[in-house]
C-alpha cells in the first residue's frame, strides 16, 4: 500500500519512511503543509502519517483541505503535543489516529496496519482468498499447506488484491497505490507482477485465484466464483 508521510523534522522522516520502506509499503514524503496539499491534489493514498507542527501549513490545515477534497483516506496525526484536549481536537478534526512523539515505530507499523484494515473493512490482520491465506503482520503468504515466498513489491501487490477481493482493479490504479513517484521502470511494470504472482501463487493449483478482466485490469476472487 502507498503510505504518505508529512513530517518536517528530516531525520525523524527519513526514520519512519525507512521502517515503512522496509516493511514493504511504498512511501512518498514531504517537509511541509502546502507540499502536502498539493500532493494530495492528485495522488490518492492508503493512509497518511501526519504531523500537526508543520511550516507553511500545519497538519489541522492539511486534514481539512483533505476532508473538504471529499478524501477519506486514514490520517494518523504524530505531535509532541500530549494533552487529552489536544488528542481530542486531533480525533474531532477527522483524523482516525493520534501518537504522541517519541513513539515506537513497531506501535506505529501496528497502527497503520489498523488503520487500513478498517478503510479496507477488514478486521483481521489475515486476509484469505479461497485457500490462499496472506497475513500483513508477520508477511507470510500461504496457499493450503505451502509457505510461499515472495519479495516485497510481490507482497504488496498481492495485499492489495486480496484487500479488494472480487473488485476490478485496473492497471493504473494498482500502479498508482503500491510504486511511488521515485519509480522509473517500465510501462507494463504491473503486466510483469502479475506474471510474477501467478507463477508463485496459481501455477501449480487447478483453481486459479488471479483474473483477468479483459479491457479493464485484474482482480482475485475465490476459485470457484464465477
């Protein structure tokens, strides 16, 4: 998933976008409010990383232009700001999460995975597709009794199938939700993970769980659906 981190304290950014880099999100960031609005404008996200101190605009500003933008993209505020009336103008403001600095990254990775599985309407860090079984925690992908290994960018693509199981998903919005702007390869680059997955997670099952929808991108559904 395609995480947006604002966070104008360079090291702490560099810090979080690392550790979300690491757990196989695709991360954008910026140092200020008015970057980030305009970034907002015209890319979409998974969940947002929001800090409230920030130059030009801060993050109640940005959280508004976002609400107002008719977006509803999970934000989770980080502040040094700790009193109860400041976690309560927070959360009153649309914001779906609050930490206050420092904070442990772990806790943080925990929250995003919360956060999203609500907006997907999951409850369950384990998502399953027929008897393909996927579980964002621990990154461990199973079909039946087979341990399936895949590299982050397969991971992350897989996910987000399975977040949306039986939705159509065309190629440029896959594209946009699991590579992020430093991405420089090729045009079919989402022709070639698709490949990639097939041959790790249906090529040796009769049921084959990824779809192609003709004209209009891929998807994943049960094996027996039609």
């Amino acid at each position: 998933m395609r995480i947006l981190v604002v966070e104008d304290e360079k090291d702490l950014n560099s810090i979080i976008c690392k550790q979300l880099n690491s757990e196989g999100y695709s991360v954008d960031s910026c140092f200020d409010g008015e970057e980030a609005e305009d970034i907002l404008d015209y890319t979409d996200f998974d969940a947002i990383i929001l800090d409230i101190m920030l130059p030009k605009a801060d993050g109640f500003h940005v959280l508004k232009h976002l609400r107002n933008s008719g977006k509803h993209t999970p934000v989770l505020f980080l502040t040094a700001r700790d009193s109860v009336d400041d976690r309560v103008k927070g959360l009153d403001s649309g914001a779906n999460d609050y930490m206050v600095k420092p904070f442990s990254l772990k806790e943080l990775s925990a929250r995003i995975r919360a956060m999203t599985r609500s907006a997907f309407g999951s409850t369950s860090n384990t998502l399953v597709v027929d008897d393909l079984e996927l579980n964002s925690e621990t990154h461990t992908v199973k079909r039946g009794s087979e341990d399936i290994t895949l590299s982050a960018k397969e991971f992350a693509l897989l996910e987000y199938l399975m977040l949306n199981k039986g939705k159509v998903l065309s190629r440029e919005k896959i594209e946009n939700h699991i590579w992020n702007f430093d991405y420089e390869g090729g045009t079919n680059v989402v022709d070639v993970y698709i490949r990639y997955l097939r041959k790790k997670i249906d090529e040796k099952h009769e049921n084959k769980l990824i779809q192609t929808v003709r004209g209009r991108g891929y998807m994943i559904r049960d094996g027996g659906e039609k």
